[in-house]
C-alpha cells in the first residue's frame, strides 16, 4: 500500500492586504492573542476581519483594536458578546520593548498584517511600518504590473 501523503492546509484565517499597499512594512513579529469561547468558535467559522486594525502599545502591553469578530447566531446567551473588543496581545519583554521604542522615537506604526493558525493557538503576525507617500504607491503599482506582463511575454516565448 502506498503512504498517504499529509496535504499542508493553509492555516490562514485573514489578511490585511491594504497594510501593504498603504505601509512599508519593514520587520514583523509573532503574537498570541487573548480570546473568549465565543471569539475563537466565531474564528474557526471565519467571521473575522482585520482590515481595519491596529496594535497600540500602553504600560508596557500590547493590546490590538479594530478586529471585527461577529458572533455565531447560537451564541450562548448568558455571554455578552463585542464583536470590536479591545485584545490583548501576548508577546516577550524584548519584544514589547523593541516595538514600544520604535513607535515613540522612530515614528513607526504597527499594524495588523496577518491572522493564522498554529496549531491550535490563533496567532497575529504584526509589523512595524512607516506609511508610503503617493508616489511610493504609484511605484509599487507599476512594479506590480511590469512583473505581470513580464511572465504573459516569458509566457508567451515558451509555447
């Protein structure tokens, strides 16, 4: 009999694809998150959204705002649910410290980029960005279209 191989699902839950088009994102981090019951069963059903988030840093804690998670209609009704809570996230000393100096000296921002599974744990991937300027964005659009219409002519010369 021949070995099962083991597909790799792709663990993402949700992604902020315009923290790219409107930041630079320059270094990323690992966070864990503080959830309730309702919050991660509303994940694994995919109602979340973190389009609009950012991560904010006060006492020496990190805590994310702006995740929409919208609760499951069987939601227990003793348990009052927000989709737009304030979480917090759970990263190292170091961490929060690098972070924390580079928001405050450096002029940085830190957004929310990527939403995912690791193993049975929801992770945040975060990253420190500085916002991209008109001419920046029109850079990176026309990059974005060269790299298309390079591979259709690569494409093309192959056949």
């Amino acid at each position: 009999m021949a070995k099962k191989k083991k597909q790799k699902s792709d663990n993402t839950i949700a992604q902020n694809k315009t923290a790219r088009f409107e930041y630079k994102i320059e270094d990323t981090f690992e966070a864990g998150m503080e959830l309730q019951g309702w919050e991660v069963k509303a994940i694994r059903a995919g109602k979340v959204n973190i389009s609009e988030s950012y991560v904010y840093i006060r006492n020496g804690e990190a805590f994310v705002s702006g995740i929409q998670l919208m609760p499951l209609d069987a939601a227990s009704t003793h348990v009052v649910c927000n989709p737009t809570r304030i979480r917090k996230l759970l990263l190292n000393k170091r961490e929060l410290e690098v972070l924390s100096s580079r928001v405050e000296r450096q002029g940085y921002t830190i957004v929310a980029t990527n939403m995912y599974w690791k193993q049975a744990w929801v992770k945040l991937k975060i990253g420190l960005a500085k916002g991209k300027k008109e001419h920046d964005k029109r850079a990176d659009e026309k990059d974005r279209e060269w790299k298309i219409s390079k591979e259709r002519m690569m494409k093309h010369k192959v056949r």
